[in-house]
C-alpha cells in the first residue's frame, strides 16, 4: 500500500514538473463573444496536476499575463486525455466551453515569456 502511495506522489510530482518547466507560451490573445481573452496554450499534464497545483499555476501565468500587458481574461488551455480542456473564470466556462484547439491554435499570435 505505501509503495502505490508513493508512485502515486511520485507520478504527481513529474507531472507538476512537466508543466512548471515551461516558461514560454503560446498565446491566442483575441476577443471572443464579446469578451477579452488570453487563451495561454499549456501542456496537457497541467490537466492531471491537483486542483491546488492547477490553481497556484493558473495565478502565476495570470500574474506573467498582467506583467506582459495583455488585456483580457486569461485561459488555460490544451488538448489533454482527448479533448478540449480549459482552467479559468468559471463565469466564462459556457462562452469557451464551444470552442476546440483548432480554433485557439489558428488565433494564436503572441509568445508570453514567463520567469517562475
């Protein structure tokens, strides 16, 4: 049992890894119904992180978003475990909820270079 629960820590460990290496993101900066976003492309492993690692992330590539001037909600976002995920504003989870990869990839035109 303290073997599972240690691959287990172990496996949550590499993937938190896998995701706060990056320090340069792709990004989709666009407005959409109305709204101002900043559509950050991420690794699918942010998705398998726990909810208080996802949220400590998703503040400080806001944070990076703010500092680089970038005006709009931020969203994250990537394909993971086969479809469409996001984290952000659950106020605005029903207007990005009908969108895909495909479309934040063929709206993406800036780099957001991010210091952690």
């Amino acid at each position: 049992m303290r073997l599972k629960a240690l691959a287990f820590l172990f496996c949550l460990f590499l993937a938190g890894s896998a995701f706060a290496s990056e320090k340069n993101y792709q990004v989709a900066h666009t407005r959409w119904k109305e709204h101002d976003f900043v559509f950050v492309k991420v690794a699918p492993s942010y998705f398998d992180a726990s909810p208080d690692q996802q949220q400590r992330w998703f503040t400080d590539v806001r944070a990076c978003a703010r500092e680089a001037r970038l005006k709009g909600s931020v969203m994250l976002v990537a394909h993971a475990r086969g479809k469409f995920r996001f984290y952000g504003s659950k106020e605005l989870h029903d207007i990005v909820r009908n969108l895909d990869m495909g479309w934040v990839n063929a709206h993406l035109n800036k780099t957001l270079d991010c210091e952690f």
